[in-house]
C-alpha cells in the first residue's frame, strides 16, 4: 500500500511512513475503491461477489427499509 500510495501522490515512501497517517490511508482506500467501482458502471458489469457482503446489504436495507415479509 506505501508504495501504491507513494506512486499515486509522488512522494517517497519514506516521506510517506514519516508523515502519513491513517487518515491518509483511509482516503487512499476510497479513492481507489471509487475507481474501480466507476470503472465497473462504466463498463456496465456487475461488481464482482467479493466486492461486498450481502448479508451486510440486507442487514442495512432492514435497518433502513424494514424486514422485507413486512
């Protein structure tokens, strides 16, 4: 991840371990996963099933829109 990150905002990854934090890597994270999701929309393919946690999607859609026998 240091040298992904090293090489996506060119910087050294010593510059990186010295200074970075985990804010830092968490904005990375986020970024590249809204690209590769961008780029999933854009090709018109569904994401791949390890992508995500179905049981975590249904869990907040109950959360947020009710048991589904309801």
């Amino acid at each position: 991840m240091i040298d992904a990150m090293a090489k996506r905002y060119g910087s050294l990854p010593s510059n990186i371990l010295a200074n970075g934090d985990t804010f830092d890597m968490m904005v990375f994270d986020v970024a590249v996963t809204t690209e590769v999701v961008n780029s999933y929309k854009q090709q018109n393919k569904p994401l791949p099933a390890d992508f995500y946690n179905q049981s975590q999607i249904d869990d907040l859609a109950e959360e947020y829109y009710g048991h589904k026998s309801k």
